[in-house]
C-alpha cells in the first residue's frame, strides 16, 4: 500500500513548479494533502480562500489529491491528519539552506515525521512565485510559468492593480 503525505506551501500563486511537484508526488502517494498556508508574514497577494481555489482547480485531475489550509504548526497539523510524510521541491542550491534548516526544525518538534524532497524538473527551476507577481506588476506575460487558472487571477489582478494606481 502507497502511504499518505502533505505537501505544505503558500501557494501565493501556485506555478507549474509547484504543480509538477504534486503531479509527480501524487504518483508516489496514495493520498496527497496539499497544505495552503496562511503565512500572514508573507502578505500573501492571493487571499488563502483564492489559493485554495487555484490549486484545487489545477490539480482537480490528479487523482487522490485533496486541498485544505492549516495555521500554526505544519508538524501539528500533520499528526492531527495522522500523516508522517511531507514532501517539499528542490529546485537548485539556493533552495536548500532554507528548506534544509526546515526540515531539521521539524524533525526536532517532531521526529516521527519525515520531509521528503522531490527535484524539480529543470524546465521549471527557475519558476518562483515571487517572479511570478514581479513579471505580472510590470505587464509581462506569465503564460508558460503557471497553471492556466492562475493566469486568469493573476490578469484580474493585474487589472485591479492598474485601475488602483488610475484612481489615486
Ligand atoms: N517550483 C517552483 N517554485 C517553487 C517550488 C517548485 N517546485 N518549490 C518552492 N518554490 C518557490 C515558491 O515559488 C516560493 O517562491 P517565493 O519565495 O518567490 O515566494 C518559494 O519557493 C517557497 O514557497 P512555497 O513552496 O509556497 O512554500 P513556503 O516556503 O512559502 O512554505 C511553509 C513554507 C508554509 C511550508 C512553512 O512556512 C511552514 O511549515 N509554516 C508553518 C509554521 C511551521 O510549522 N513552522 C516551523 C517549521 S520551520
């Protein structure tokens, strides 16, 4: 039998980064959680309703992935789900002090549970969400960088930032 894992983010917005990594783990795992968080530090653009959306709607033919958010600790709510696996994207060198540093704080707070990391496919190592909202602010297409529901956000977006700078 496959077992169960979370896969935890922000999310703010899903790329095709992001999605290749679920698509790839969910062949791995019976059952993949995938878990939006609030992160409030991170001033998300995206409301952690609207994340929750895109994601749901990018992954809806991927077999055996649900869609929930968590606040507080992942750890916590990994036991709560009764789940000890996570599973985080590794995309290049630079994501490794940070996701390593996680990892380990994890496993001190609870080491029952494992992170497991999948490598990013290359075409997509170079995708963050971060890029993402830049390339949208200054008007730059982002048509090859995300799901095709997380284009039409980001466009709205987009929009509602330009009719926002036209009224002040
Ligand atoms: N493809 C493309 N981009 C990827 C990627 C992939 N496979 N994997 C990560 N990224 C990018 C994202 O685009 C994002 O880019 P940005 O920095 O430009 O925004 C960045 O890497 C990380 O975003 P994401 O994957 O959404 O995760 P996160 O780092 O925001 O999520 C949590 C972190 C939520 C998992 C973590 O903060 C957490 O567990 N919080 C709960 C509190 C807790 O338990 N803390 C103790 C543990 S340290």
């Amino acid at each position: 039998m496959k077992p169960s894992a979370i896969y935890p983010g922000t999310f703010d917005p899903m790329t095709l980064g992001h999605l290749d990594i679920v698509r790839r783990a969910s062949e791995v795992f019976d059952r993949l959680v995938v878990a939006v968080a609030e992160t409030p530090r991170k001033q998300p653009w995206f409301s952690l309703e609207e994340r929750m959306a895109m994601v749901a709607e990018a992954t809806r033919d991927l077999p055996g992935v649900e869609i929930t958010s968590f606040h507080g600790l992942l750890v916590d709510f990994a036991r709560a789900q009764g789940i000890r696996a996570l599973v985080r994207g590794l995309r290049a060198f630079s994501d490794f002090e940070y996701e390593f540093q996680m990892a380990l704080s994890n496993r001190k707070l609870a080491p029952d549970i494992e992170t497991i990391f999948l490598m990013t496919s290359d075409t997509f190592s170079y995708i963050s969400s971060s890029v993402v909202k830049e390339i949208t602010s200054l008007g730059g297409n982002t048509v090859d960088l995300v799901p095709p529901c997380v284009q039409v956000m980001l466009s709205e977006k987009h929009k509602g930032q330009n009719r926002g700078a036209v009224s002040s």
